[in-house]
C-alpha cells in the first residue's frame, strides 16, 4: 500500500471520527445491518458506551478497560475458562478472541453472561463475563463442576448464534417506536424471542457436551434457590421446568443418534 493510500485511509477515518463527535454519536454508535424478526434498517445505531475510544487502533478493549471500568479475570480462572472453551465443537470465530471479563453481580446473581456488538470499523468484540462467587463455588464437587461446563457453553452458544446484536437491534427498533400500542406488541414479541434464544443455547451447551446432566442441575439449584417458584411467563428467560424437559428431548435425540 503506497504512503498517499495510508493518508487518505486515514484521513477518511479522522473525517468520520469527527463526524461522529460533532454529531454526539462517537463512544455509543456503530453502523449495522442485521436481519431479524422485526424487519432490517440500514443506518447508525446506538448501543452501549463499550465501544469507547476503538476504532483506529483495533486492540479490542485493551485502550478502553480503564475508561470502562471493565475488569479481567483473573489469571487462573480465565485458565480454566479457557480450558471448558477448547473442550467445545468448531467455533465460526476464533475462541481466543473471545474476552473474559468479571461479571459484576453477588454471590446469588446470574452465573454469566454475554456481549457482542460491532464498531464502527467492523470490529466485531465477543465478552464472556463471569461471576466468579457463582462459577467458582464447590468446585470440588463434581456436580458443581458439570453446572460450570454447561454455563460456559450456554453462554458461547448465545455468541455462536449472534444473539447478542439481534438483541439489540430489537431493542433499538422498540425504542423508536413511536405507536405504544404497537411497541407493547414488539415487547411482548420480544420476550418470546428472547426465550426462544434461551431454548437455543440451552440445545446447542447439551450438544456441544453431550450431556443434560450440567444444565439439569443449573435449573434445579435455580429452583432450589427460589423455593421452588419458576420464572413468571413475562420474565426474560423461560420456566427451568421447561428448559429441563427440553433438555432432556435433545439428549435423548443425541442418545438415538450415537
């Protein structure tokens, strides 16, 4: 590439950062174009401020950990991390990509959870978060151990299957819409898909193991931990009831296979 190629690449990169700045949208926009089930729109979109300061130097979230506040696991809980990851099928991305980070929940919080979006160069950033007061508890126990494996794969599943940026697409699409008749329509839509992608994961972990049995026993504890109450119909995830007997479908349909 000629030294004229490089300046004017980067001076058409400089002209858009400060298009971005003067317009307010630099740190919480990026430009996307994903299908989804409520339709396909072809501009910028607003996210979360975890795309802070990226773009030019392309180092992931190296430049902007500070800024965010966003905290690395630490060296020998990602090892294990990483090591339940290189246990999984072919990944259509590159599993060291992907960004282990501490979940900042209690003890009784969520296990894990996920998030991906895309900067305005076309970087695609994959987050795993964990909760190390959950994830790490009773490790001695093989069960609590069989619950690690199926979490961390749930949680790759959902950045296997993108759902993470079809998430918030749907999001932005409610948010703008204007008619509340009809954005109570896309929530209620919206809840079903997100359930919807739970059933996914939760299907893709069982065969990624080839096992029900860490996934089981995630939803009993979480039943456990309730008193026995399952989640209410217009809660974001489905009922544990149903997720086991899903569960169980598709490791009998793996048994039948093998």
């Amino acid at each position: 590439m000629s030294c004229q190629t490089i300046y004017t690449e980067l001076a058409k990169h400089t002209l858009s950062l400060l298009a971005l700045t003067s317009l307010g949208l630099w740190q919480t926009r990026y430009t996307g174009d994903i299908d989804n089930s409520f339709g396909k729109r072809d501009h910028l979109y607003p996210h979360y401020v975890e795309t802070v300061c990226k773009g030019l130097t392309k180092n992931g979230l190296a430049d902007s950990n500070a800024s965010l506040g966003l905290k690395d696991l630490d060296v020998v809980s990602a090892g294990m991390i990483k090591e339940i990851i290189d246990t999984l099928p072919e990944l259509p991305f590159d599993r060291a990509t992907i960004h282990l980070k501490v979940f900042n929940q209690p003890a009784d919080g969520a296990a894990a959870g996920t998030s991906e979006f895309k900067t305005i160069f076309g970087e695609h950033i994959r987050i795993l978060y964990i909760n190390p007061a959950r994830c790490f508890a009773h490790l001695d126990d093989p069960q609590a151990l069989q619950k690690l494996y199926f979490i961390i794969a749930h949680e790759i599943a959902h950045l296997v299957k993108n759902h993470g940026l079809y998430n918030r697409k749907n999001n932005l699409i409610i948010n703008d819409e204007p008619d509340q008749e009809r954005k109570q329509l896309l929530q209620q839509q919206y809840r079903e898909l997100t359930k919807s992608y739970e059933f996914e994961a939760d299907e893709w972990a069982v065969k990624a193991l080839f096992s029900a049995q860490g996934g089981i026993a995630f939803c009993n504890e979480a039943l456990e931990r309730s008193g026995g109450i399952d989640l209410a119909p217009d809660a974001s995830h489905p009922p544990f009831q149903e997720r086991i007997e899903r569960m169980l479908a598709a490791q009998a349909l793996i048994s039948a296979l093998a």
